[in-house]
C-alpha cells in the first residue's frame, strides 16, 4: 500500500513539472512574439528622428529674373499674343518646411516654391490680362558645413521643383472689354459682352530645377534658424483661347510659354527633434 501510495505522488510531480515546463514555454514565446509585435519606438526615435528630423515655417520672397521678351507678335516671340513682359506681384508667401539628416553633414530639405507675375501688353499702355501664378514642393539635396561647435551650419546644393500653374484674369478683360477704360466708363459691369464667350489663359503645371545656399543658426540644440537663397529655372507651358458655355467648352488661340525663373530668398524657424 505505501509504494503505491508513492507511485502516485511521482506521478502527480511529474505530471506538475510537466504542466509548468509547458507554461513557461508558451510564456516564453508569447514574450518573444510580443517583442516583435511591438518594436522598441524609444530606440528608433533616438536612431533615425532625435537630431536628424525638423519641423518648420517660414517666409520667402521671390522676384523674376527672366521677365522680358521682344515685343514680336508676327515672330511669336512674346510670351503669348501681345504679353511680352511679367511683373512680380504677390512676392511674399509662408512656406512650410521639412528637413532630415540622414547621415552627418548631408540633409533632405522638403519645401514649398512660389512665384507670380502680372502680364504686362506693349498694344496697350498698362494693359494685364492678369496675374500668372506657380506654387509647390521642392526637395533639395544639400551638403553641411558645420562651424562653432555645430552652432552655425553653411550649406549647398540643388534639387527639383514642380509648380502648379494658374492665371488669374483680370474682370474687365475676361469679359471680354476693349480696355479697362472702356470697361470703367460703362460702370464695371459684370456681365460679358455682346460676345458669348470670355477670353482665358491657362497655365500648366511644370517641373524646374534649382540651385541653394545659405546658413542656419542653432542657438539652441532644439531651435534653429535658416537663412537661405534659392535660384529656380521653370518654364511652364500656357494656352490662350476662348472659353464658350458647354458642350463648345474651351477653344485654344494660340499656345505659348511664361519664363519664369526667379530668385528666392527665404527665412525659417524650425523646430528640432
């Protein structure tokens, strides 16, 4: 009796040590399992975001560089029709920026580019159809210099830049009057003409290139400010026609192009990560 008594018992550890080998197997894989499904973010952020993302805004000043052409119908040399020069208008706009180090003294700067320009007619004293306008990204590829202790970062380089076209037309002539002295004699009406029709241009989106350079100041590890030049080399396409009520829609006159290459300086407070 007492070494069957003894037989159970060995059975009953054994089959105990069994149960929580099992456990701590299945509890093992469940920490193994856990640790991959949850990543360590503390580590990532410290390796690839602390000191190599920032975070801005700032504002830039764009002016024109290439912004006459010969006043040359017959040989099309004008921009388009009788618009043979542009104007900067509108020179200032906010502009958000992305930077990213990925290794030291090389940087990704994400940013915005814009630029617009009133047409000017030589037919007509003063005469604008309007206001040609581009605005988007640029990404840029810039090298580091730094000096003092990282305090102050020179840089250079150069990228791409894609603009969305638009033109806004001024009233008198969208609705198709002589002159905005005509259209002001008439009590500047709203309404078109006896033509049934108005006149528009278009402007295409386009890509351009660009060229950098500038400092940026650290007064502090998480602050800094950037103080920059960027020259922009676009040219986008645009369409003159008449615009009639549906289905007739949009006949194009005449195509042509708005050289707009221009100078940009900008300054940005950005917040370092």
């Amino acid at each position: 009796m007492t070494a069957m008594k003894t037989d159970t018992s060995s059975t009953k550890r054994a089959i105990l040590r069994c149960a929580i080998s099992r456990a701590v197997a299945v509890a093992s894989a469940a920490l193994a399992l856990d640790a991959v499904a949850e990543p360590d973010f503390a580590s990532f952020r410290e390796t690839w975001i602390t000191d190599r993302l920032s975070i801005g805004i700032g504002v830039a000043s764009s002016t024109l560089t290439d912004s006459e052409r010969p006043k040359d119908v017959a040989g099309r040399r004008t921009f388009v029709g009788y618009v043979w020069k542009l104007e900067d208008a509108e020179r200032a706009a906010f502009v958000p920026e992305l930077k990213y180090w990925p290794i030291d003294n090389l940087r990704l700067t994400l940013t915005a580019d814009h630029v617009s320009g009133r047409t000017r007619n030589y037919n007509l004293a003063k005469h604008s159809d309007g206001v040609a306008e581009l605005y988007g990204p640029a990404l840029l590829v810039e090298g580091l210099l730094p000096l003092f202790d990282n305090k102050l970062l020179l840089h250079a380089g150069g990228g791409v830049v894609y603009g969305f076209g638009d033109f806004s037309e001024v009233t008198w002539w969208k609705l198709g009057y002589a002159s905005e002295d005509s259209w002001n004699t008439l009590g500047r009406p709203t309404v078109k003409t006896r033509q049934d029709h108005y006149r528009r241009i278009f402007v295409d989106d386009a890509f351009g290139w660009a060229v950098s350079a500038g400092c940026a100041w650290r007064p502090t590890p998480r602050f800094e400010l950037d103080l920059s030049l960027r020259h922009v080399w676009i040219e986008p396409e645009c369409q003159f026609g008449y615009e009639y009520s549906a289905p007739r829609g949009f006949e194009k006159h005449q195509d042509g192009e708005f050289t707009m290459n221009h100078l940009s300086v900008a300054i940005t407070g950005s917040h370092v990560f």
